[in-house]
C-alpha cells in the first residue's frame, strides 16, 4: 500500500499549550505516505490540540510523515512545502500468511517532532506523525477537513490484488490524554473518506499505527497502491 497527503487550548504532560503563540506565514501541504505488502509462500491513547491566535493569512497546513518547518510555530516558525513520499511496510513471512494474525506495519518517516513546539511526540518506525493547523484572520469559521482518496485496492506486478480494507491504524501520541483529531479507523475500499477535522484556529496532532489483518492467501508478491490525504477550509 502507498498512502498520500496536500489551523486547540489543552496541554499534556511535559507540554504546555500556549494562548500567545505567533503567527506563521507558511503554505498549504500535500503529503504522500507510502506502504507495501511483501506475502512470502506459505508451506489509543488521544490527541494534542492547542489554541492559535488569529492571524492574516488565513492558513493551512497539513503534514502526514515528514514536514518542513523554519521553527517550531510557538517560536515563529513558518511551513514549507516538502515533496517527501513516505512509506508504511509490513512483510508476511511463510507459514504466517493468511493466520488472520493482524501484523504490524512501519514506516520509513522519520518524523518524531512535533512542530508545534519541539516535543518528541511519536515514535518510529511504529508510528507514522499526522498534523497541522488551520488559522484564520478572525471569529471562527467551520472546521477544515482532512479526507483520503483511497484506491479499491493494493496491487502486484502481476495484477493481484488485496483489499485496501485489510489495512486499519490506531491513533495515540507520547503523553496523551482525550480526543483524538485524527482517530484510528481502516480504509474504505476504493473512494474518498474522512480521517478527521481541524476547528478553526487550532493546531492538531496525533500519531498513527498501521497493521494489516493478514485474513487471507493472496499469491506471493510486494503490493502497493497509493491513498492522497488533503486538507480542505470553508
């Protein structure tokens, strides 16, 4: 499987949100995620959300796997666009494939940071980073949502196919507590589906586990597809 992608007031431990944080002036991201099933013969947790002020522009940002920022955004820091395409793997090993054992996926993102404030947020290769912010010039407007247009279906050279439904996530992050932003959930097969939503003048984050449910025999081969996560604003 490939996956890809295009502004709270609530602090945890060892963090600390801040009602005063300047502004950033950055651009509006598309990231790509990407991830692969080798099948070899066979013989939560919640979020971090902080509060932003208004500002001009208004401004978006979404980050799924690796971001560019100049600082963290408490400091000023401004967002950049990054063409970086990550990738969450997992590789069935014989005598395991189709046990109906769900097994683990990672990815290759070395995205940990939050860039918010600094804080060591998620861990790799376990956990692929999600988050961003959506600032606006004044009173509050209706959320920005971040959808994924998922492919029917993770294919091999030979034109096998598995069911993009066989890959779910969970959500958490280091220190957590409540909602989730983003929360787990498993991808529909083939068409466009919500993965969660930014209130206006927020930053949101949270930090994704991928496993595959491993409930079949497909014929031995790497298969992939690619899901385009976008963020979009009223």
């Amino acid at each position: 499987m490939d996956v890809t992608s295009p502004h709270p007031l609530a602090a945890e431990p060892g963090r600390t949100a801040d009602p005063g944080a300047r502004s950033s002036q950055g651009s509006l991201r598309r990231a790509l995620v990407g991830a692969a099933l080798a099948l070899a013969a066979s013989g939560s947790a919640s979020a971090y959300t902080a509060t932003l002020n208004p500002a001009s522009p208004q401004e978006i940002y979404l980050q799924v796997g690796v971001g560019s920022f100049t600082n963290d955004y408490i400091h000023g820091g401004q967002p950049g666009q990054n063409t970086t395409v990550n990738s969450v793997t997992a590789t069935v090993a014989p005598g395991v494939v189709g046990n109906k054992a769900p097994q683990a996926m990672t990815t290759n993102s070395t995205a940990t940071v939050s860039y918010w404030d600094g804080y060591t947020y998620c861990s790799v290769p376990g956990q692929l980073y999600i988050g961003g912010f959506f600032r606006t010039t004044g009173a509050a407007t209706a959320a920005a949502q971040v959808n994924a247009t998922v492919p029917a279906s993770l294919v091999d050279a030979s034109g096998d196919t598995i069911p993009f439904s066989t890959i779910s996530w969970t959500s958490s992050g280091n220190g957590d507590s409540g909602a989730e932003p983003f929360p787990g959930g498993t991808f529909v097969n083939g068409g466009v589906q919500n993965v969660g939503s930014m209130a206006s003048n927020t930053w949101n984050e949270s930090c994704w586990t991928f496993s595959y449910a491993n409930g079949t025999v497909p014929r031995v081969g790497t298969y992939s597809g690619v899901v385009l996560y976008t963020m979009t604003a009223p």
